[in-house]
C-alpha cells in the first residue's frame, strides 16, 4: 500500500524528467526532433497516469498537486518554447526577434497551472489544459504542410490566450456526470478515425495526428457544449 501512495509521485517526477532530458537534448542537439517528440509524448502518458492512479486508490496530496504543477511546466511549456524556439531558428525568418516570441508560452502556462491549483475540482477545465497546449506546438513542425513563421506565431499567440480563457473545454476525468459525456466520447472518436483514415488515404504522415488530435479535443469540446444547451 505504501508504494501505491508514492507512485503517482514518482510518476508526475519521471514526466518532469523526460521534460529534463528533452531540454538538454533540444540544448545539446543529441537527439532527433521526433525523439524529443517522444519523450514530451511519454511525459504526457505519465502525466495520464500519476492522475489516474491517484484518482483510483483515493491517495491525493497537495503535495502531488504542485508536483504535477511543476512537471507540466517543464515537459509542456518550456520544452515546446525551446522547440518551437529553434525550429524557427532554422527557418527563414524576416525578422530576427520573431523566434524569442516563442518564450511567451512559459508565463501564460505558469498563469493556466496557477490558477488551476487554486480552482475546485470540475468536470471540464476552464481553458486548454497546459498539456495539450504542450502537446499541440510539438506537433506543428511534423505537419506535411509548409507554416510560414508569421502565422505560426499567430497560431502560438492563440494557443497561449486560450490557456488563460474561460472556454470550457471537457475533461476526462471520471464524475457523476460520465454517462452525458457519452455523446462527447462519441464525437471525439469519430474525428480521430475520421482524420487518421483521411491521412492514411492521402499518403500523408500520421505524425500530423499529434496536432490536429488537440484540435479535434476542443472542437469536440465546443460541439459537446452546444449539444448541452439544446438538451
């Protein structure tokens, strides 16, 4: 039993940890753009996990909490900045400052992970969860199509207001309120198959799925919330 309260612990430490590694490696360029891509991706199923865990043997802590806090500040803000920091670099860029406006993801998400401590516990999060923020900006230089700098640092700027908004984005977390999120569960299914099966058509990379799976969360999200207000 006491290993149980300590897992999810030391699960929220080894996400930290591959947001560590992931650093070192964009720092030290000794590792591929995809393998750091995997460690964020590993990170984020530890992530999944230590919350799990904590949720199904009831061991909660607030020392788990900040934990978790400061893991997903590494692996999901400062490692997708530095990322997304020297992609740019190694673009074509007009203007040299461009890439340091990368930088502003760490205090939006510093903000987002403040204010989700100091929040009760819901069924939905208010605003994109710092995760798949994270998770999304990873992704952008896999898509099989040409970003230009200005707009993908339109899209991080939205990113970033959307971490600190007030959308209501759903959870998947188990509540009292699981059998109505039935019909959420459905919609994001369908998206995700419908889309992988589009690329496979077409012959292009499934690493798109990285971001456009976190596009599909908050369009699901929004239709899910629409579909509550008819009923």
């Amino acid at each position: 039993m006491k290993l149980i309260k300590i897992l999810p612990n030391f699960l929220t430490i080894l996400n930290g940890f591959c947001g560590i590694l992931a650093i070192l490696a964009i720092s030290l360029n000794f590792l591929t753009q995809f393998q750091i891509l995997c460690l964020v991706l590993l990170g984020a199923i530890l992530d999944f996990l230590d919350g799990y865990i904590a949720n199904i043997f009831n061991v909660k802590s607030k020392i788990g909490a900040q934990l978790d806090s400061f893991s997903d500040l590494i692996t999901f803000s400062i490692v997708p900045s530095f990322f997304i920091f020297h992609f740019l670099q190694n673009k074509t860029v007009e203007l040299e400052f461009l890439p340091f406006l990368t930088l502003i993801i760490i205090p939006f998400s510093m903000f987002r992970l403040a204010r989700f401590n100091t929040l009760p516990s819901r069924s939905y999060f208010n605003g994109l969860p710092t995760p798949a923020n994270g998770i999304f900006l990873m992704g952008i230089p896999f898509i099989s199509f040409e970003i230009s700098s200005k707009l993908l640092i339109l899209i991080l700027i939205l990113s970033c207001f959307l971490l600190v908004s007030n959308f209501k984005l759903e959870s998947f977390k188990k509540t009292s309120e699981n059998q109505s999120k039935n019909f959420f569960y459905i919609i994001i299914i369908v998206f995700l198959v419908s889309s992988a099966l589009t690329l496979f058509i077409f012959d292009y990379s499934i690493l798109n799925m990285i971001s456009l799976s976190v596009v599909i969360y908050i369009f699901s999200s929004l239709i899910f919330n629409l579909y509550k207000l008819i009923i």
